[in-house]
C-alpha cells in the first residue's frame, strides 16, 4: 500500500494557527471579560406570568369562522396578544400601579400552545412587581374588552334608535287614525294592516338589537382571569457561568477570525512557501536555520565546532548549489 502523502494544507493551517496564536488567545480573554462584566453589571430582573381565557363564543376575524378552527384560534389569539400591549390598556395598568410601573421594563403575550389561553408576562426589577404587573395587564386587558363592549352597544342602541325615530313616529300616526274612527269600515281595515306591518317591523329590529348585544358582550367580556401571577423565586437573568460560555464561544471565532484576516494582510516572507508564492520562477537553493553563531556573524565557527549541525549542514547544501548554479551562469552577489 503506498504512502499517504501530506496534507500540506493542513498543516500549513496549523502553522499559521500556531504563528498567531496570541491573536485568539486575546479574543478569547477578551470577550471573557466582557462576558463577565456585563454579567456583574447587568440588574437582576424577575418575570411573571398571568394567563387569561378566552371566551369560546368569539368569533373570529373573518365572518362565519368559529374559534374551532385552528387557523381561527391562532389569528384571534394573536390579535388579542397585541391588545393586551395597547395604549389604551397600558393606560390603565399605569393608573392601578402607580408609581410602580416604572420599574415594568418589558410586557409580552402570547398563546399557550393551541388553546384559547393568553399568557401574559411581565418583566421587572423586583420579584413582587413582576407578579403585580402580570395581575395589572390581565384585569386591565379584561377591563377594556368589557369597555369596549359597552362602547359598542351605545353605538349600536344610538343607531337603532335613530333608525327607528320614522318607524314609531308612523305607529303612533297611525293609532290616532285608528282611534279617532270616522272613516269606513274598508280604510280602517287598511290602517290596521298597516300598523301591524310597522309593529312588526320594530319587534324584528327589537330581536335584532337583543341579539347583537348578546353577541357584542360574549365577544368582550367573556375573558376571565384563569391564573394569577405569584412572584418568582429566581431571577430571569442569563447564569454567569452560561455567559461566560457564551464569551469563549464567540472569542473563538473572532480569534479565528483575527488570525485569517492578519494572514491575509500580512506580506512578509517568513517561511519558505511565502517565498516559493512570491517568486516561483526562482530555485530556492538552500534553507539556513537560524543559530545563535550564524547571528553573531560567525558561520564558520560553527561550521568548526559543530560540523554535523542542522545550519552547518544547511552551509554546504548552500555551497555545492551555488557551484552547480555558477557553472551555468555567472553568479552575482549582492
């Protein structure tokens, strides 16, 4: 079986990683600390979470689709989830808290899997005024569906109102004319059709308003509060420990980083392939080690005292290439 023969790549990877080491070691110390830091001076803060139950008699947004339907129940879960954030809402937590909703840094809600139940979470600097503010956005939240209700059904009994001032202003017309008699018997008969056609009509429109109010408060108010929040015991913050993963991790990769980019930059000729990169038309006749005599200006007293050395080795190769290279050509030296 033959040799296998070298990863060059690989190992012209590791020599590189080895050469700049120091570039990772700093990134990796570097986003450590910062990890650390960021960790000592962060704030503790605490979420709680209260849950509230949709009605099942809400309908959803498109007409004539029950909450049945999952498609359904997602969109209007997700339309509740934005009115528990709205200004309105937010107004009326503020009122019920006081002075403590400044300590409320973030609010969120969300469905619960795929049920009618709405969480709603609250974060805070303290443990009992993350489960205060929880509590807070629910009960206003319910409130202000119970308000808008209310809202609608003034709108909707001012409009049937207004639309059967004609109506009633006839019936009443007509049973003066009933009452006051002195016509035949023919044109009585009329009226009297008449009023009952006019009488039906604003019974129809009264059902029609019974309905729609019953409709209106089961879209409003059918939220109930299902679950109150209880102050946490911990602490919501990200453990130091994790966070300090969380530094290594990325201080790897930009040390990585690092240490590419500075190759890539970096235009010196340090090892024999940047050389062979940088004039491949030229035969590299020898590689000399560095010495510590050949520094000093003495390479033949190396070559003395140490004839069988790696750099005195190096000096001959380089001698008999010269030769061979002088007995093609004139050699300069510069």
């Amino acid at each position: 079986m033959p040799p296998v023969a070298p990863n060059y790549e690989v190992r012209t990877l590791l020599a590189v990683l080895r050469r700049r080491k120091w570039l990772a070691v700093m990134a990796v110390c570097g986003c450590l600390a910062a990890s650390l830091a960021m960790s000592v001076m962060q704030g503790k803060t605490y979420m709680a979470s209260s849950t509230v139950l949709l009605s099942a008699q809400q309908e959803a947004l498109q007409p004539g689709t029950a909450l049945s339907d999952p498609n359904a129940l997602q969109s209007q879960v997700s339309t509740q989830a934005e009115i528990v954030t709205s200004p309105s809402v937010v107004a009326r937590v503020n009122k019920v808290l006081g002075r403590d909703a400044a300590s409320v840094s973030e609010v969120s809600a969300s469905g619960v899997d795929a049920t009618r139940v709405l969480a709603i979470t609250v974060t805070a600097s303290s443990s009992a005024e993350a489960a205060k503010g929880a509590n807070a956005y629910a009960q206003g939240y319910i409130a202000e569906q119970e308000a808008t209700s209310q809202a609608q059904i003034s709108s909707f009994t001012a409009a049937l109102t207004k639309l059967n001032i004609g109506p009633q202003a006839e019936l009443v017309g007509l049973d003066k004319q009933i009452a006051a008699g002195g016509t035949s018997a023919a044109e009585l008969a009329r009226l009297r059709v008449q009023r009952e056609s006019v009488a039906s009509e604003l019974q129809l429109s009264q059902q029609q308003y019974t309905q729609a109010r019953i409709t209106i408060l089961a879209r409003g108010s059918g939220a109930t509060l299902l679950g109150q929040a209880s102050p946490p015991s911990e602490s919501a913050n990200t453990p130091p420990m994790q966070n300090a993963l969380y530094g290594v991790v990325i201080g790897v990769f930009l040390g990585l980083a690092m240490i590419f980019l500075a190759e890539q930059l970096d235009d010196r000729i340090v090892t024999q392939q940047d050389l062979q990169s940088a004039a491949p038309d030229l035969p590299i006749l020898a590689s000399v080690p560095t010495s510590a005599a050949a520094s000093n200006g003495h390479p033949r007293s190396l070559m003395l005292t140490k004839p069988f050395a790696p750099a005195t080795e190096a000096y001959r190769t380089l001698r008999t290439n010269m030769s061979f290279v002088g007995a093609a050509r004139m050699v300069q030296v510069i």
